[in-house]
C-alpha cells in the first residue's frame, strides 16, 4: 500500500459512518418518536397493555423515514454535487448501489417490525413507503405538489397512530385532528425555504422552471405566511381538550413560529425545529 493509503479497517469503518450519515438518524429517531408520542396521547392509561405494538410501530416507522433519506440521496446525487457536495454519495465514500439496497432493506425492516403491529398500520406503513418511492423518483417535476407531498408525508404519523390505535373515546381525540393542519401548514413553508435554497441545483433537473424557481420572493412570502397560519393553528387544542398545561405554554411555541417568518430562511429553518420540539412537549405534558 502506498505510505498515505487507509488502512482496510479504517475504509470500513468511513464507510458505515458514511451510510449512517444517509440515513440522518438525528432526523429519522426524533420523528419517529413524534409517533409514541401521539399513540400515548391518543391511547391515554391503556398504553400499558399496547407497548409492544407501541414499540414496534415506533421502530418500523424510523426505518422507513431513514430509508427515505437514503434514497432521496440516490435520487439526487446530481443536485446534492451542486448544493451539498459534501454528502456521501457525491462526495465518492458510498457508491449509489450501495446505498440503494440499503434504502431497500431499511423499508423492508421496517415492514418487518410492522407485522407485530395491526394490520390496518401495515398497510398504512405500505402507503407511506409507496409514496416516498414515487415522491424521490418524480417529485421534481411535480411543481408544487412537491412542497404538498412533502408535507402529507411529514403528518402521516397521525394517521399511522390511529391505524395502530384505532378510533379512542376521550377528551383529547379531537385535537389530533387540528395538529395535523399546524404540522401540514408549517412543514409546506418549511419544504418551501429549502427549496429556495436549492435553486441552483434543482434548475439543472427540471426542464420547465417550477413556480419556486420563476418567482423566489413570492414563494417566500408564501412560505412566511404558511408558517404564521399553522403556528396560529396551534390556538385550536387549547380549547379542545389540550388541558390547561398546553394553554399556558403554547404562546411560546406559536410567537416561535410567527417570529421565523421574519427570519432569514437558514434561521427560519432552526427556529421551526425549536417549534416542533415544544409543541411536542406542551402536548405530552
């Protein structure tokens, strides 16, 4: 071997950091935990009895949001050599093979782990998948039903909750009919602020300009206001069910969410992470 060549282990071991780092396991373990959050909310002090499908729900649902970033990174390794050079696949520690079959496997554990759960959330698991899939290979020259996809798979925990859980009788049901707007409103502006940053990237893939591309500012001002309008939604399980611990800390995690409309689009996006977080523990508590 040449003086300054890896050593066989040391390339082995680049090269599973490198696939974790597609798998965004800081993203894939939150989110899916959002999931056990919602089921102990929705099932209530029956939980006790339902941890095992609870569990494997959760699980199964991490493997599915990490074999979608994996293939998203397969998708689009062309744009990501533009935007983010630095990622594994374009950057040559993983070849596309590679982390596709490991895209793959990840949505096959996670249909693994969903066959100790009800076989309404299997075939709910399987819609999830089916449209990730569709969503990375042709989202692109969607427009905007690219940002509207994005945000349909962003709620699909609630109704991967009440697949699990089935339909529970209890004071606090109805308000998951209202997160799910504040969720699909706030991850549309937030699909919308990233895209705006892909520009360069994205205008070498799509050979009609999407509206993102032809008009920015406006598509800003569209996601400033999406932003604003879910963060106010978040007003509606106040005072249908919540309890009074959500009343009195949601003004935080809703002036969170009007004050990164005026933010620059990189802060906008942290402060948005900061809301989501809060709202998460205003509902749990």
């Amino acid at each position: 071997h040449p003086r300054h060549a890896p050593l066989p282990g040391r390339r082995g071991a680049e090269t599973m950091i490198a696939l974790l780092r597609l798998c965004r396991l800081y993203y894939a373990l939150p989110m899916s935990t959002i999931l056990t959050l919602t089921l102990w909310y929705l099932l209530g002090s029956s939980i006790g009895t339902q941890w095992v499908g609870v569990l494997c729900a959760t699980f199964a649902l991490a493997l599915v949001i990490a074999g979608g970033y994996v293939l998203n990174d397969v998708c689009d390794w062309r744009i990501d050599a533009i935007n983010m050079p630095q990622r594994p696949i374009p950057s040559g520690h993983v070849r596309r093979r590679t982390a596709l079959f490991l895209a793959l496997g990840l949505f096959c554990g996670g249909l693994a782990f969903g066959l100790a759960c009800r076989w309404q959330f299997q075939l709910t698991l399987l819609g999830v998948i089916g449209l990730l899939i569709l969503y990375n290979l042709r989202a692109k020259h969607w427009g905007l039903g690219k940002q509207l996809t994005v945000a349909v798979l962003m709620i699909s925990f609630y109704p991967l909750a009440f697949a699990q859980a089935g339909l529970q009788e209890n004071s606090r049901v109805g308000t998951l009919f209202v997160f799910p707007v504040w969720l699909f409103l706030t991850c549309f502006g937030y699909e919308t602020l990233k895209d705006i940053r892909d520009t360069q990237g994205d205008k070498l893939i799509t050979r009609v300009p999407s509206w993102i591309q032809r008009r920015p500012q406006f598509a800003l001002r569209v996601a400033r206001a999406a932003i604003v309008a879910g963060a106010l939604a978040l007003l509606g399980p106040a005072f249908l069910g919540c309890g009074w611990v959500y009343a009195i800390l949601v003004p935080l995690p809703i002036g969170l969410g009007v004050w990164a409309a005026c933010l620059p689009q990189l802060h906008a996006r942290m402060a948005i992470y900061g809301q989501l977080l809060l709202v998460g523990i205003a509902a749990t508590l």
